[in-house]
C-alpha cells in the first residue's frame, strides 16, 4: 500500500528535488535592509536562491530534468566554503552551523 504524502503538490514529479527546494528557499527567503540576502549575506537574489527557484520548477518536470537539478544542487553544497563559518555568512548570522 502506498500512503501519499499530503504535503506535497500533486504535480510533484521528484519530491526529494522538491524538499530541498523548499529547505533553501525558506532559508534564502528575502533581502536585508542593504539588499543582501538574510541567510549567506550575498548580493540578494543570492546564487542558492536561484538555484533553490531552478530546483522547485525542475521538480515538476519529467525526471531527467530533475535528476541534472538535483546534481547541481548537490554540487553547490560541495562547494569549497558551504556549510563552514564563512565571514560573509558569519557577520548575518553569528553562528557556525551554517548550511547551504
């Protein structure tokens, strides 16, 4: 028996995409008072927020779509300085658990 999950859309073909999607783009939510981004502190609409908008739409096309998205977004998170206390990120957010 499968149960569905109502939290997610309907039209949601990769739901794993769709999570993450949804995880940075509650972080990478909105501009600060100088235009920057709350959470990493760059140039709003930051790059993860971008990447996060790509993320949400590829999860709802056909699943060769959502499999380069999801490879994208994992590579972002490799990225050298993701997730340690970088000083950008560090002068927003005080903290060094920082995740991207």
């Amino acid at each position: 028996m499968v149960i569905a999950d109502q939290s997610v859309p309907p039209d949601i073909v990769d739901r794993l995409l769709w999570r993450d999607a949804q995880q940075m783009l509650g972080r990478h939510a909105e501009a600060d008072h100088e235009g920057n981004c709350v959470w990493c502190g760059w140039r709003w609409p930051c790059a993860p927020r971008r990447l996060a908008e790509r993320a949400d739409a590829a999860s709802r096309r056909p699943w060769r779509e959502a499999w380069t998205l999801r490879h994208d977004l994992n590579s972002i998170r490799a990225m050298p300085g993701f997730g340690d206390n970088m000083d950008r990120g560090a002068r927003y957010h005080n903290r060094g658990d920082l995740h991207y």
